[in-house]
C-alpha cells in the first residue's frame, strides 16, 4: 500500500517501476568503437598507427590492451614510460588519454589529451577492437 495525501491506495507494478527508475542515476552511455575510430582518426593517427608494428612517431596501438606500457617491441620509450608499471586496460587507457603527462610524468607523448569523456570512451573501445 501507498499513501498519497492522506488516501491510502494499492501500490502498482507500473507506478512502482516508475519510482525506481526516477530515483536510479542515469546509466553511463555506451561507448561508440566506430565513433572512437574517428577520434583515432582525427587525434592520434598522425603519431600512431592501427596496424601491428608499424612505427609512425609513436608506438604502433594495435594490440595495446593488455599490454605493459613501454613494452611494444622496436620504440625506444622514455625511461618514465617504461618505468610506470602501467598495464594498458579500459581504466589506464581513458586516464592516459584524458591527460597524459599527468598519467605518467615525462612521458615523451606530445598530445595533450582528448578533453570530452564521451570521445575518450569511444576511442578506448575502438582501441580495444584492435588486435
């Protein structure tokens, strides 16, 4: 039972789905790998390629997930790179995107981060595709 001004009424299943999803927060949006691979595109492809260990400036990023950070055979890394410990997953990926000087110190990445969540979400899931 509810009571709603003073009137006491049987709750009811579409009223009660109702309520809770009123007070559940938004789920995050799902993130967009064909619109992460336009953020690839736009924000990392002059520096980095998509293809297995094809060196631009920076590392190729085909298979970084899973990978220890400083670890892709044929860069020379930075000290601190190589020295981080970072292993490259969803977390440390969105991290190292949105600021990477701040992620890892020295680092010799030039960029200096991709501002929007949503746009780093999607291009961690395009990264993710990539084997």
């Amino acid at each position: 039972m509810i009571e709603v001004a003073g009137f006491r009424r049987p709750l009811r299943a579409g009223l009660a789905v109702g309520v809770i999803l009123a007070l559940t927060p938004a789920a995050p949006a799902l993130a967009d790998a064909r619109a992460g691979a336009a953020v690839f595109k736009r924000d990392c492809a002059v520096c980095h390629s998509a293809r297995r260990n094809e060196i631009v400036v920076g590392p190729s990023l085909a298979g970084v997930v899973g990978r220890r950070a400083g670890a892709a055979a044929a860069f020379p890394y930075s000290a601190a790179m190589k020295a981080s410990g970072a292993v490259w997953n969803a977390e440390s990926l969105e991290a190292f995107i949105a600021a990477p000087r701040k992620a890892i110190p020295r680092t010799n990445m030039a960029s200096p981060g991709v501002a929007d969540p949503g746009q780093r979400r999607d291009l961690v899931a395009y990264l993710t595709t990539l084997k």
